[in-house]
C-alpha cells in the first residue's frame, strides 16, 4: 500500500474518531455553558450531530434555580435543533434558525423573588448564554407546543396560570431579508390561556437596535373567568361563579420610547356567594357587587378599562387618571369593542420619541 493511501486512510480514521468524540465534547461544553448562568444549575441529556446540515440537535435540556424550595425546573426542552439557515447563504449571510420542540417554562415566584447571592448579577444577561449556545447570529426561531406556568405556592389559594399549546415563529431576526421598512422581524403566535381562552400575539421587530423597536398587538379572548379566581381573592377579596375574562393590548416601542393601553373586559360576569364568608367578607362583596352594577354597560353586561402606557422605557406611565374615566366611559356613554383596537403604531411611537 503507498504511502498516499496509508495519509488518506489516517485522515478518514480520525474524521470518523473526531465524528465519535464531537457530541460528547459538546455536551460537556454545553453543560459547562449552562452552570455558568449566575443563579442557575443545567444540564443536557444528549447531543446528536447532523454535519451534512451544519446541525446539532439538544435532547433533554434542565435548568434549575439554584437553592430553589421548589423541585419544579425552571426550563425544560426535550429537543431543540440547531441549524445553519441554508437558504440565507445564497443571500451571503451565514446566520442561523432554532426550533424548540415542547418547551416548558416554569416560573415560581418564591423562588425567582430569593435574593441573588452576593458576588452575582442581580439581573441575568440571557444573552450571553444564548450567544455561548448559538455562537452564529439567530434569523429565524420557533416553538411547537410550548407552555408557561406562572405559579405562587404560598399564596392560599395557590395561585397557578398557564399558557399551553403556544406556537410561535419569529422570522428574519438579523435583516437578511432586506425589506427597507424600520420593522424587518415579523412575529407570530399563538396559545391557550387558563380557563380555556384564545391568546393571539402578532407584530413586527427590529432586534438589530439595543433597545429593540417594535409593534405588537396582543389578545386574550373567551377565557373563563373563575380560572382567576385564586387571582382576584388575593388581590380583591373576590370569587366568580360565572362570566369571561378578555383582555387586549397594543405596544409600539420607536427609539426607547413606548406607547401602548391595556384593555381588560369582564363579560357576563356573576360573582360566587358562599355561606361561610366571614361578616366584612360578605360586606366587602356585596360593595364589588354594587360597584360592578353601576359601571358596567348596561347594554353588553360589561365591566371594563382601559389603561394607557406611555413614556421612556425606564419610567412607563400608567395613567390612573384616564383608567378611572375610562371606567364611566364604558359604562355610560361608550361601549368598549372586543377587540384590538388599532390604534397604537410605530409612527405614533416614533413622533412621541421625538417630541
């Protein structure tokens, strides 16, 4: 055998070792990554490698908070895929596309509240980690089946809302797509909120600015009312034996600057009269009842407001005296649409940026 062939058949051999050896070193590398997250503790179960797609697939990503009460992990992906975005070499940029398959995001309060440990961030830059895991620039990102729990064990009643079934897409992140608009990323999803209602977000990006400037719109629709009901005895001595929860928002953020409303609807609502409430229980419900009597609308049996927001990125006004005449305006003059109102854009955010 010539010396060629002998160089040619060592080459192949250590192809096919460093082939073997690849997804173990970057399973370490990614657990390394991972604990490195100040506050956090992670792992990976395994890696697979696809070279003929410029591709790593992640199986079993945990990430813990660290001295957390509560067992439940902070994240959860059983399979998420890495790839090189091949269509946007043809356009000359190498950037990068992520699916996350099945997603679980658990946020505990008591945990997230503990304070940080000295020496650590009080806030924790997830870009970082992101950029560590992703070294190539993100264009293009998506979720299938993905869930958000929002849980406070201390409170009695526990308080627990999920988003499940979210689907989202983000698409051309880093302006590979050229379209000469100020918003280039597009973004889209879905989900289905606690007590069953229809969660619709939509909009437009730019991610390419450090404060990104955007412009979303945001719905919850036909949502079942006592599935908040945890919620609303904590904050207002309140329970629903009936009725829907809708809730509609828009934001447009231009050079740091936001504006935007919060709009919550209550519809058709009944609230729950039970015998062993205490005396200033009943009176305090009783007072809820009267109040939502005169301030809903008579004509659609809705209780509503409408909450503007408005100002620099680091000072967000919520305006209490327009949400309490909003109150008497839906009630007495003008009924509130179920609906996205259409009325917040990016021009209106970027002429305010300016004033």
């Amino acid at each position: 055998m010539s010396r060629k062939r002998y160089i040619l058949l060592g080459i192949i051999g250590l192809l096919i070792v460093a082939r073997v050896l690849l997804p173990y070193f970057l399973r370490n590398y990614v657990n390394r990554v991972l604990n490195d997250i100040p506050g956090y503790t992670g792992y990976v179960e395994d890696i697979d490698i696809a070279l003929y797609r410029g591709a790593y697939v992640v199986e079993g990503l945990h990430l813990d908070k660290i001295n957390a009460d509560i067992s439940t992990p902070f994240l959860i992906i059983p399979k998420a895929d890495i790839s090189i975005e091949w269509k946007a070499l043809f356009k000359g940029r190498i950037v990068s596309e992520i699916y996350l398959h099945e997603p679980v995001v658990n946020y505990i309060y008591e945990d997230q509240k503990k304070k940080t440990p000295e020496g650590e961030p009080a806030v924790v830059d997830w870009r970082q980690a992101l950029r560590d895991l992703v070294p190539i620039d993100i264009n293009y990102f998506q979720v299938n089946n993905g869930k958000f729990s929002y849980v406070e064990f201390s409170e009695d009643p526990q308080i627990d809302l999920v988003l499940d079934h979210i689907i989202l897409s983000a698409t051309n992140l880093r302006n590979v797509e050229r379209t000469g608009g100020p918003l280039p990323s597009r973004i889209h999803a879905t989900a289905v909120s606690f007590g069953g209602g229809s969660v619709l977000l939509t909009g437009k990006i730019d991610l390419m600015k450090k404060i990104p400037d955007l412009d979303l719109e945001f719905s919850l629709q036909k949502a079942d009312v006592t599935a908040l009901n945890e919620t609303f005895l904590k904050f207002a001595g309140v329970d629903f034996a009936r009725g829907t929860f809708e809730l509609y928002a828009e934001v447009a953020i231009a050079d740091g600057y936001l504006k935007g409303y919060i709009k919550p609807m209550f519809i058709d609502t009944e609230l729950l009269g039970e015998e062993d409430k205490g005396f200033f229980e009943k009176i305090w419900e009783g007072f809820v009842g009267v109040f939502k009597f005169l301030f809903k609308n008579q004509g659609t049996d809705t209780l509503a407001t409408k909450t503007p927001l408005e100002g620099d990125l680091n000072n967000i006004d919520a305006g209490l005296t327009a949400t309490i005449f909003n109150i008497f305006k839906n009630a007495w003059f003008e009924a509130f649409s179920q609906n996205v109102e259409e009325e917040i854009n990016f021009k209106e955010a970027k002429k305010a940026s300016k004033d």
